[in-house]
C-alpha cells in the first residue's frame, strides 16, 4: 500500500492496489444491475442551502469558492451565503435534489445506484478520509413507497458485500420509529435530540449518554435508563419484539416500528441467515431518516466502523405537495477496500492488466510486432509491444518487473513462439488462435 502521502485524507492506490478497488466496484455494480438497478452520476457540487437542509453536518462540508472571491457576504453578515457551492458530503441528498429535479422523466418506483467520490471535513484515519468512494443503491417512489423495499435494499446489500473479499459481517438494522415511539411513550417528547445522544453509544459509553440525556434533554433517571435499556437489545431472530413488550412501553408509533423491523428480521434469516441482526442500538445521526435504519460492520474488524449504512426516508425529496419517499444504502468503498489491502485480505493476480508483451528482434520488426499485438487484442488478450530491440534477456526482465507472465517473439523467418516467463516453457504459436488460459487471460483478485 502506498503509506506515505503529501496530503492525508486524499488516498492514491498504486496500480495493483487499484486493481482490487476495481474488481470492488464491478462486484458491486455486476450485483446491482442483476437486482435492476440503473446508474446515475451526479454534479460534485451542490448549494450550501441544499447539503445542509437536513442535518447538523456543516462543519464537515467543504465550501467551494474561486481564488478571486473576497466572500464578502461572510464577511459582512458572518453567515455562509445558502447559493454559494459545496461539494457533495455524500450522495443521498444529491440524489434527493436530481428525483426533484427529473421526476418527470423517471419511471416511479425508480432504482438507482450510483458509484461516485464524495467529500467531507475529517480528521484522517484509517477508514476515515476526506475524499473517498460510495457506491448507493435506493428506491424512491411517487406519493408513496411500500415497505417491502426496506427489506428488498436489505438483502440487496447483503447479497454484495458476500461477493467481496472481506471477512464476515452484520447489517445491524433498527427502525426510527420504534425508537421514536418507544422514547415518546415514557414522555421524552425531543426525540430527535434523544436520538443524536443514543448516537454515541459505541463512542462514549453509556454512562455519558445518560448523563447527556439528562442534561441536555431533561430526562429523568428512569427514563434515561429505559432509553439505554433499549439500545442494549440485540438479537439474531424477532426475539427483539418480545423483549421490548417486555419494557412496558406503550405507543402507536412504537407498534408501527417493531412491526417493520419485525418483516426485515424475518426476511433476512430466509434469504440472508446470520448476515443481518437487530440492533436497537442504531440510531443514525441524519435527521432525514424516518423508519428503518442500518449499519454493518465487519466481523472483528469493528473498530473500522460502519462499512455500509442508510436507511428509510420520507420527506428528503419533495415538490410542492408532492413527496417521494425513498430507502437507500450507501457502502464505503474506500473505508472497505482500504482494509481490505492494509490486513491483505486479497490481492491481484499481477500488477498490470498486460497478459504478453510482443519482443523486438530489431527496430524495423516494430511494425511486424505491432500486427501481432493487434491479433491478440482483437481477441480479448491485453498485450503491449516493447518498446526497444534490446537482448531478449533485457526485455524478459522488463515483462517481469511489469508482472507480465507471457513474451511473444517472432523470428526472421515469420516463425512465432510464446514464453510463459514464470515456467521457462516456450512453445510454438499462432497470433490468431493462441490464447491463454484463463487464469492468465485477465487479472485475478484472490483472497488470502
């Protein structure tokens, strides 16, 4: 991996590190499309007003102006100008602005993924940077969404991330609404507020939480310790239901939400056992989300945080009184593939797409050396031509610094040979039917 960096927060791959974020994201993509999903990019920009409508996130957006502009809006008022550009800090809310924008040219429910970089205010570490890679998939309707495509986004996810090179994991999903009813029911009436100190559990431990609970948001020890009662709930099955029941909390919104979660729990041990767990613990730090909330972590690899997340929203895009509520999640691919090489979990096959390099005998066979390499791209077979005549001991040496496995050499005479460089084998050769294996035909990503 390549360790040191001008500028952190900003990660370059060298070339056969690039090559494993690659086969990641057509694993991804290869797996969306199966489940009909259509791609979109959108702007790296968007307004200040737009990004930070929903949310406290401001302080990790990073502002675009010219060189030139002297901001005197700032200056003057000390408030950022809601028309001045952002770039993007993820690709939901992007995402929200183009279905607003094109709702009358897309097809409703409309299925997206979206494979983009976004941008936001870190402080650098591993699986934290301030310019990384998301691959989103969502589900946005007209007027209304059916629930169903909660638990659909849910084993989309899970089908992915099983076809990747990293170790096991778990989508830890909880719904917005059974917390929010369950903290309305024994009277916390903020619960968005209850909702961002749930937040830092993992960060801060329960004692700080409660502490926070009490002090910012007036609860009682009771009731702060009937909230920190339900985020210690975890199960594997729909035993959850049971055990908050068993809390005594009654409400309308609760109910709504343990029926949610109940149909992804029991949708996921069908289709996707041991991948997905509730997690009442979960609470999403966005203000946008509305029902069904996840995040997945890697098994024993937790202090990596949360490699895909999202959840259910229902009023982010909207269009005079016309709403279009949505489920997505989003992977970080850059948090994912940055494990992925720093605990060499897999590796690529070689270093360069290139399967043969075409020797030289002398310069004038350049051309000759070039109809060669033509044969074999014309047959799928990535090839390069030297670039000097030099000693065919030289120009082996340079196929196998690149990690080229194959050397084509053709004499005088028209008479064509291949070498496999790796085993010595050399053997005669037709540039319109050779090929080679499989194995040796593209790069390969094989786990450790």
């Amino acid at each position: 991996m390549a360790r040191t960096a001008s500028l952190s927060g900003f990660p370059e791959w060298l070339p056969q590190e690039r090559l494993v974020e690659l086969h990641v994201l057509d694993t991804l993509r290869k797996t969306f499309e199966l489940h009909g999903f259509s791609s979109i990019e959108t702007r790296a920009v968007e307004t200040v007003g737009q990004l930070l409508r929903k949310g406290e996130i401001d302080k990790e957006v990073y502002g675009l102006s010219r060189l030139q502009d002297d901001d005197e809006e700032t200056a003057k008022t000390g408030k950022t100008d809601p028309n001045a550009l952002a770039l993007h800090f993820d690709l939901t809310v992007p995402f929200a602005r183009y279905v607003v924008e094109n709702a009358g040219y897309l097809a409703f429910p409309f299925r997206r993924y979206q494979i983009q970089k976004v941008w936001r205010g870190e402080r650098p570490q591993e699986g934290r940077a301030r310019e990384f890679t998301q691959a989103d998939i969502d589900v946005v309707g007209d007027g209304e969404l059916p629930f169903r495509y909660d638990v659909e986004i849910a084993l989309v996810i899970a089908e992915a991330l099983s076809a990747l090179p990293i170790p096991d994991f778990r989508l830890r999903i909880n719904n917005r609404k059974l917390a929010e009813g369950f903290y309305r029911g024994i009277g916390l009436t903020d619960t968005a507020g209850v909702l961002r100190s749930i937040d830092k559990l993992e960060k801060i431990g329960a004692g700080k939480v409660a502490g926070l609970l009490k002090s910012e948001l007036g609860a009682t020890d009771e009731q702060a310790g009937l909230a920190l009662q339900l985020a210690t709930i975890r199960t594997e099955d729909t035993s959850f239901v049971e055990q908050v029941r068993a809390l005594g909390v009654k409400d309308e919104l609760l109910d709504e939400g343990l029926n949610e979660l109940e149909q992804v729990i029991e949708a996921a041990i069908q289709r996707a056992p041991g991948k997905v767990a509730a997690d009442l613990s979960i609470a999403r730090g966005l203000d946008y989300y509305t029902g069904t909330v996840v995040e997945t972590v890697l098994v024993g690899h937790e202090q990596l945080g949360s490699i895909c997340s999202g959840g259910r929203y229902d009023a982010l895009a909207s269009k005079g009184n016309r709403k279009f509520p949505g489920v997505g999640l989003s992977i970080g691919v850059t948090r994912l593939v940055s494990r992925i090489l720093s605990q060499e979990l897999a590796t690529a096959s070689r270093s360069v797409p290139t399967a043969v390099l075409v020797a030289l005998n002398h310069d004038d066979s350049w051309s000759a050396a070039q109809d060669v390499a033509a044969q074999l791209r014309s047959r799928g077979i990535a090839t390069e031509v030297a670039a000097k005549a030099e000693k065919f001991g030289k120009q082996i040496k340079f196929a196998d610094r690149r990690g080229i496995p194959f050397v084509w050499f053709t004499d005088d005479d028209g008479k064509h040979q291949v070498k496999d460089i790796r085993s010595g084998e050399q053997v005669d050769a037709d540039p319109a039917t050779w090929t080679p294996s499989e194995e040796d035909l593209y790069v390969r990503v094989v786990t450790a």
